[in-house]
C-alpha cells in the first residue's frame, strides 16, 4: 500500500475503508522514533491439494514516546517479501517503508533478534540512508540486540549441554572435549566476594581431585532422565480427559488447586521452566497417583529427581523472570538491560561457587559444568556487545530513580574500569550538547517563571549590572544529574510527565530512549496475531489478505474501535475447549501459582539449594 491509498475491505454486508495515512500522521508527532523488526519463514497449508507454501514475512512495528510521555506502538509493515532471506534484500524493504512514511529522518534504533543476517541488514541500510538521504546512521551505535533472544540462546545451550533438550550435530561437534578444572569469572573480579552467596562465605574453595567412576552412580540419577519422566508424566495428565479428572481428585486430596500439566516445547525454553514449575507445585498429587497407575509406575520419580527437578525450577526461574520483565512494550524497558544481566551472572556465580568447592565430581555432572561453561560464555559474549549503543547509558543516567548509580557500585562489573561513571557522564553530556542543548543557554532565573525579579526605585541600579540579578551558566543536563534521585520512582515517563518542564531538553531526550524496548516481543507479538488468522479452517487465506487484516487490527486498536460483530459471525470459532488439549493457563497468568512460587523460591538460596544437592554426590 503506498500512502493516500485507500483500502477496501468487504465482510459480510460491512464495507471498511481505510487509509495509511493514519498511521503516518501518529509518527510525525515525535522527533525520533525507534523499529522493532523481524523476519520469518510463514508456513500456509492446503489442506484439499496437500500443498505447504513457504514465504518471507516481514514485519515492523515503530515505537515512541509521545508529547503526554506516553509510550506507542504501531504496525508499519507485515508483508510478504519475495525475494531471499538476506541482509541487503531485507534493508531494500525496510529502506522502502521507511521512505513509503517520509519517516527517513526520524529512525533511531532497531531492535532486532540476534540473526547474522540483521548486522548486515543495519549496515545496508545505513548506506542506503547516506546515499539517498545524507543521513549518517551508525549500524552499531544503534542497533540493539534483542535481550529476550539473548537470553534463549542461554538457557536453550544450558538445557542441550544436560540433554534435556536435543542438540545439533553442529552443536554437538562444538562442544570442548574436557571441561575445564575452573570455570571463567565473572566479568568483574572485584565483585565476586559479594556475588557468593552465603553458604559458600568464609570457606576455602576445594582443589577438584577426580571424577566418580561410572558404576558408582546410578545413570537414573541426572537432568536428562528426570526431565523426560516429567514429559511423561504431564503428557499423561492433559489427556484422556478421564486420566486428568482422576488426576484432581489428587490435587483436591493434597489441597491443591485443580490444574492441568504444562508441556513444554523446543521452541520457547521456558516451557520446560513452566512444566518444571508446574511439576513441583503438584509434586504431592503426582506422587500418590502415579503409583495408583500401573502403566505410569515406571516413569515415577524418586526423591533424589525431584530434588533435582526443584534446582532446575531455582535455577532457571530468574531467566524466565528477566524474560517477562524486558518483553513488555507499553513501559520502557531499555534501562532493565544491565541489571539484568548483573543479576543472571550472580546467578550463575551462587551456582558456580559450588563447583569450586567440589572434591569429587560425578562423572554425569560434567555436563552441569559444561553447560555451565557454555551458558556463562554465550551471555558474556552479548554482554560485551552491549557497549556500542549509547541508548543503553542514557536510558539509565535519564531514568530519576537511577542516574549514575548503578556505574558507581563496587559490586557491578563496571568497578573494572577506574572512573567509569565519570567516563559515561562526560560522553552522555557530549551527546546532549551536540544534539538537544542546540538553543542558547539560559539562566535559572529565565527558566522559573514564578521568581519575579524586585524593581528598584533607584535610577542608578542597572538590573542588567546588579551582582544580585546575574545570571550563572546554566546547563539543564547537569542540573537534573545534580538533583537528588528518587529511589521511589517505578515509572520513568510519569515521573517525566510531571517533571518535562523543569528539564524540558533532558525530557525530549528521554522520550527518545524511552521508545528504545530492550527486546523484540512486541513484533513477534505480531506474528503470534497471523497464526490465529491464517490457520488450517482459513487455509486459502494470500499474503496480502493476512497484510491487510493484520494492519486493520493494529488500526482498530489503535482507534479504540473494536472489530465489528459482523467479523465474529463470518470468522468461525476455531476449536472446541472441549475438544483442545492445551493448557491456556501457559500463556495466561497464574496469580495463585506465582504468589505459591515467590514464597517457594525465598525458602531457600539457590547456592544453598546447590550445595546441599551436589554435596551429597562426593
């Protein structure tokens, strides 16, 4: 669609008209504006002729912060691109939106998964800004790395190291032949006494003497084998439905509220946190009813698995926490980015100071180390990529509760670097000069309105001579660093909201890194939309009919209009609940479960858990 056109759209006897200049008007009420982009395969069937049809879909979606400080987010682009899956091809159709909204000027940073493809897509595209527009966009400065993929990439090599997922041969050959006798550090050596946790204080770290030979211990007895007794076991659950009512009679039995088991998949890895989770909250029902099941008793976990099955659960909730936390994308999310990452190496750390203690390592858990190994690298690899983008600084020295805190404490990575707060002050004060303190400097006196000046009756007292009425050098940047900050403040832009006037160019400059989201959730967000269209009862569906209804949705909430009643008439119910065996409380929240796995999770420290797990070992 280019601009001006209008669309036309017939349901029923409803005819919709719309025009893409709506969107394009909510884009040029912001100085900067921020893409989110992902590319993927779509996959339609048809089912009458048995054909699969592959195609490149690509979508976009822009984010900015708007004149009330309010955080927006639009479907620019969801379009099938026929051509290939490469960088240049794909900056030629972002390069295309970008001009089809005049919006050239106004791009600051995407946000982009973690694919090769999309470090050489952001360098096409800078040239193609330069060469057609003069605008000198650097790839690197702004380019963001999707903090959710990172993650993923994390724990899914964590999970495959312990075989609880399966690995690829590309995978399989990379991993090291031995694991090392000590793991890598942390990314600041000064903090690491204060990452321990307290189990380990004040105890001297173990030389590792050998490995426990393999007829001392039992090959039931690891990640792998408890994690497919799960699978099992939940598969069980969720069907017959006659097997699951059986089941919550248990659950009612124990007191325990009547839910059915997770299944996790390779796609999303907190599925397996999920099913883990949910495994252990009904631990006290599954034990009893498995045992009352002939054609389950083989796959009963002894005491030993669900101890194992509880440190998984503590070590991977706090990834799937930052997970959920960063994927919002009505709030901003860009200033989580290093404490989260401070927090998943302390993690990593409670575990890690276990295995330096260890006199004896099983021969299974090699694997943990390895996995350990593995996990600790990928993570520190994204981390230290994070220093290119300026984004991810200002969005912590502009945030009120923040500042200048987190690069000044002893205990976080960057204590590496003597004066590294000075460092990133002076670079984010030169970047406010160049860029929003472009207006001639005023003095405090001309920015409070309310101070009115005394007018003398003395003829001789020039008020532009008086020592009382100068004017110092006033920069607005320094000033707000010089304001105490407020600890309290949860939400940036309604502290901002409120508080833009006092510090109105900081204030244009935190609504453009506001806008910047840590992650790319909310264009796959996107994505998940087109699956519920484009299904199998809708299997004749064109791209560009997908196209269109994607943009009209994204258009009707944007508007505060829902859809017709007439779609919902046309548009069939997909599947029976009766006839589904998926469990909705996945994707939903679980208030009961989460205020259960907060109380479970502060019982016990994960080191602690750690130690008295793999004590038990030497």
């Amino acid at each position: 669609m280019n601009p001006g056109s209008v669309w036309h759209w017939t349901v029923g006897q409803v005819q919709i008209v719309w025009s893409s200049w709506v969107c394009a008007f909510y884009l040029l009420v912001t100085r900067y504006l921020t893409l989110s982009l992902l590319s993927e395969v779509f996959r339609v069937e048809h089912q009458a002729a048995s054909i699969v049809r592959h195609g490149l879909i690509v979508a976009i979606t822009s984010h900015y912060v708007d004149d009330n400080f309010i955080l927006q987010e639009d479907l620019l682009d969801f379009s099938e691109v026929d051509m290939s899956h490469s960088g240049i091809n794909l900056a030629e159709h972002i390069h295309g939106v970008l001009i089809r909204y005049g919006i050239c000027q106004k791009l600051f940073c995407i946000t982009t998964d973690n694919a090769s493809n999309n470090d050489t897509t952001c360098e096409e595209l800078s040239d193609r800004l330069y060469d057609s527009h003069q605008i000198d966009w650097d790839p690197k400065e702004h380019h963001i790395a999707c903090l959710a993929h990172v993650i993923n990439l994390a724990v899914q090599s964590f999970l495959k190291n312990i075989k609880v997922t399966q690995m690829t041969e590309m995978e399989r050959f990379a991993l090291p032949s031995a694991a090392p006798a000590q793991l890598p550090r942390t990314p600041s050596e000064s903090s690491k006494q204060g990452r321990r946790s307290s189990a380990t204080k004040g105890k001297a770290p173990l030389k590792v003497k050998g490995t426990v030979s393999p007829g001392a211990e039992s090959s039931t007895n690891d990640f792998g084998s408890t994690i497919k007794k799960l699978r099992k076991i939940s598969a069980a659950i969720n069907f017959p439905r006659s097997r699951t009512r059986d089941f919550w009679m248990f659950c009612k039995a124990k007191n325990l509220k009547e839910m059915k088991a997770v299944h996790d998949n390779d796609t999303r890895w907190n599925g397996t946190c999920c099913m883990i989770e949910r495994a252990v909250y009904l631990q006290e029902a599954i034990k009893p009813w498995v045992q009352s099941r002939p054609e389950l008793k083989e796959f009963a976990l002894s005491n030993r698995e669900w101890e194992l099955a509880e440190f998984l659960l503590r070590f991977l909730e706090p990834f799937r926490h930052a997970t959920n936390s960063i994927q919002a994308t009505g709030r901003p999310t860009l200033h989580q980015t290093f404490v989260m990452y401070e927090k998943l190496f302390n993690n990593l750390e409670n575990v890690k100071a276990i295995f330096e203690m260890m006199e004896t390592v099983p021969e299974w858990f090699e694997e943990v180390r390895n996995a350990i190994n593995s996990m600790w690298a990928k993570l520190k690899d994204y981390y230290t990529k994070t220093k290119h983008p300026s984004a991810y600084v200002d969005a912590n020295i502009l945030h009120p509760a923040k500042k200048l805190s987190l690069f000044k404490k002893k205990d976080s990575s960057f204590a590496d670097i003597p004066g590294q707060a000075g460092i990133y002050e002076a670079q984010a004060r030169e970047r406010f000069e160049t860029i929003y303190n472009t207006r001639p400097d005023t003095s405090v006196d001309e920015l409070n309105t309310r101070k009115r000046k005394r007018v003398s009756d003395d003829p001789d007292n020039d008020p532009e001579t008086s020592s009382d009425d100068d004017a110092f050098e006033y920069n607005e940047f320094d000033h707000f660093l010089r304001t105490k900050r407020d600890k309290t403040v949860k939400d940036g832009l309604a502290w901002w909201r409120s508080s833009h006037g006092m510090f109105p160019k900081t204030g244009l400059w935190y609504r453009d890194v506001a806008a910047v989201p840590a992650s790319s959730a909310g264009v796959e967000r996107e994505f998940s939309i087109s699956g519920n269209i484009a299904t199998k009862k809708r299997n004749r569906l064109t791209a560009k009919t997908i196209s269109d209804t994607m943009i009209y949705k994204r258009w009707c909430a944007r508007q505060g209009n829902p859809i017709p009643d007439i779609m919902e008439v046309v548009m069939p119910k997909e599947y029976d609940e009766d006839d589904s065996d998926s469990e909705s409380e996945f994707d939903e929240r679980n208030y009961e479960l989460e205020a259960w796995l907060a109380v479970w999770m502060e019982k016990e420290d994960l080191g602690i858990a750690a130690e008295q797990l793999f004590s038990e070992e030497q």
